[in-house]
C-alpha cells in the first residue's frame, strides 16, 4: 500500500492525518469540497499531497485510479450541521459513503477505513458501552453513522474489507480549527472571554481523543493484518478519558483560574451522555493513546498564548463548522443542496 485517498482531507482531523500519513511514506490523494477553506490558521505546502477539489456526492471511478486504500473522513461532521437539514445529512453522510465504498470495490481497493463515531450510542445506561453496546442514536448525524455502518457491514467479503472507527469527541490543535467541540470551545472561550461557559447542566458523560491519536489509530487499522480489522468496529479512544461535562470546565478552570464557570442549562438539543470502554482497540490494535484531556487544555492554552486568541478569532466563522456553511449558504457561494 503506497497511494491512499483521505476524503475530508481538509477538515479538523484530515489536517493533522493528512501530514501523518505523508511522513509515514504514503502518497496521499485528498477529496474534499473545501467548505471551509478559507480557515486555515497556518497553511503549508506538502509534498506527496495532491487534492481534488470536489463533492464526496460526485467522486467517480477515475477518482480512485492508482488508489490502494480509503480513509473516509468527508461528511456534515456534527449534530448542529447535521439538523440544518436532514436529508442532505443523509445524502452526503450515508448514501454517498455507501456510494464511495461500492467504487472503491469495482475498483478493486480492499482496505475500507470509515470515520464513525461514538455518537451513535448516544444516551447510555451509565455502563461503559462496548462495541456491542446497544445503539441509541439522537440525531440525523448519529443516525447516518449507524446506516453507513449497516450498509458497508453487507458490503464485506472476500476482496472488500471495511473498519469502522468510532471515535470519541475530538479535541486538540489543528490548522483547521473547530470551537464547536467541547474541550476546544470550553478552553477557546475561557481564554478569549475569561468565562467557562457549560451549556447543560454539566452531568452529561463524554469520551475525548485527541486528534493526533485519532490519526494514530486510523494509522494502525491500516497496517493491522487484515483479519483483525475485516468488518471490525472499533470505538476510538481511551477508557479512563470519559468525562462529565462540568469536570471538563473544572480542568480548564485550574488553566484559568480567574475565569467563573457558568451553568447555561440550556443545552441546545444535545441529548448524548454515554461512558465508553476502548478495551477492543488497546487489545486488537495496540493503541496507546498519547493524549489526555488536561494535556490538551495546556496545548490549547500554549496555541490561543502564541496566537493571542481574541473574542473575535474564537468567534469567527471559519472555526465553527454550522457558521461557515450558513455563510457559504448566505452568500450564494454553495446553493441549497450545498454544491459548490
Ligand atoms: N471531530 C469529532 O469530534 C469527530 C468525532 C467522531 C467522528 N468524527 C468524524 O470524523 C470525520 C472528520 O471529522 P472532522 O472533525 O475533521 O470534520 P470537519 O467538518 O472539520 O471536516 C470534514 C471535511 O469534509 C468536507 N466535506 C463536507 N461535506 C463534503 C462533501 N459533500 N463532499 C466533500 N467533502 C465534504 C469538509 O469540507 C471538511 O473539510 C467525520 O466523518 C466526522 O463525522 C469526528
């Protein structure tokens, strides 16, 4: 395997994968429709990276010449942007990863490795949820995990082998910035506004990764034998990093120690609250996560020192992904089915 296709190459997570799969030898071919572009706090050029600009909904067979394996990243990425409308969540996040894993079979490409998400537990019973734990997704966006899955579960066999990587909540530093993820934003708004500000009541559970473990993981689903990961779902993550909301904002506060931490209540529609176990992927990857989440809100707080972070750049549109598309939307820059 040399050549690969990152689709989403350009989001918060391709960013940092992209680069990660350059210095371990890879070729890699990025699809991406560039929604969010224009947010890039430190753009660099890479060697061995070439990008097709286009829509995950268009990709065609010439898309994956010389291709040998898939990382599938591309995707309405969160519940907010997922509730903007709900059909065209299903269209891009399922039919269009079904529609991409059926290509990469006529043409041959065997590794499949598809981004999910933990979100598709979304309310658990308190237990820490296995891969087998029982699915409760609440929104367009979990559900459209949960058919994707479905969907390339009937697709495995012989010469197609399909992982599915459910990942934790993500958080960390990337060119790509996103302060729509809890630890991002909680650690963003305290330095910008010297407020910690919990929307919720702060009890529900959450499981974090970081991005750079994230990239690490999908790296090692990649290179694992094949019948360790054939038809496979693996929760991306670590077991002792589930925390309530309100002890994220307590982990930030120690960072801020002059910031007040205010209770919102209201939690804008987000019912999840799940406790996750990632026992699968330590004992059948050999995972071991680099990251925690203090080690992440000093990361954060290092970058926001050397960017000076102001109310301004936490609140610019480009680092929050439901801003972006309703600028883009707005401004006539992508029509109402969000083609370019
Ligand atoms: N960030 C998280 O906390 C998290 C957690 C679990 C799962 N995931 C999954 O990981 C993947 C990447 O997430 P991310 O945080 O980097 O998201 P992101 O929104 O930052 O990046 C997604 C990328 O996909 C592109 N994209 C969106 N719609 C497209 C389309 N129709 N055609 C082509 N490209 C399109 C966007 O331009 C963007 O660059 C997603 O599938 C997401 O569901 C993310």
């Amino acid at each position: 395997m040399k050549n690969i296709l990152i689709t989403g190459s350009e989001g918060y997570i391709g960013s940092i994968m992209v680069p990660f799969f350059i210095e371990k030898g890879f070729n890699v071919v990025g699809l991406d429709s560039s929604f969010f572009s224009e947010g890039n706090l430190n753009q660099t050029y890479l060697p061995r990276y070439k990008l097709i600009k286009k829509d995950i909904r268009k990709v065609e067979l010439i898309d994956l010449d010389g291709i040998d394996a898939i990382i599938h990243l591309a995707g309405l990425s969160n519940d907010p942007l997922g509730m903007l409308n709900e059909k065209l969540t299903y269209d891009i996040n399922y039919h269009a990863s079904v529609r991409l894993a059926e290509l990469a079979k006529r043409s041959k490409i065997d590794r499949f490795i598809f981004s999910s998400s933990c979100s598709l537990y979304g309310k658990g019973d308190g237990n820490a949820l296995t891969e087998e734990g029982v699915q409760n997704p609440q929104t367009a966006y979990a559900k459209s995990k949960v058919l994707t899955e479905e969907a390339l579960v009937k697709m495995a066999d012989k010469k197609f082998c399909p992982t599915y990587m459910r990942n934790a909540t993500a958080y960390g530093i990337s060119p790509r910035m996103r302060f729509d993820l809890v630890v991002n934003n909680l650690s963003g708004f305290a330095h910008a506004t010297n407020e910690i500000r919990i929307m919720g009541d702060g009890t529900p559970w959450r499981p974090l990764v970081h991005i750079r473990d994230i990239t690490q993981a999908f790296y090692l689903a990649l290179m694992a034998d094949r019948n360790k990961v054939w038809n496979q779902a693996f929760n991306v993550g670590k077991s002792s990093e589930n925390y309530q909301i309100k002890s994220i904002a307590e982990i930030v506060k120690m960072r801020y120690p002059n910031c007040d931490i205010k209770i919102m209540q209201k939690n804008a529609g987000d019912n999840r609250d799940y406790n996750v176990s990632f026992s699968k992927i330590e004992t059948v990857l050999g995972l071991t996560t680099n990251w925690t989440v203090p080690q992440g809100v000093d990361e954060a707080k290092a970058c926001f020192d050397m960017i000076k972070l102001n109310k301004e750049l936490f609140n610019n549109r480009n680092y929050t992904r439901l801003n972006q598309i309703q600028f883009l939307l707005e401004n006539k820059i992508i029509n109402s089915e969000l083609f370019i």
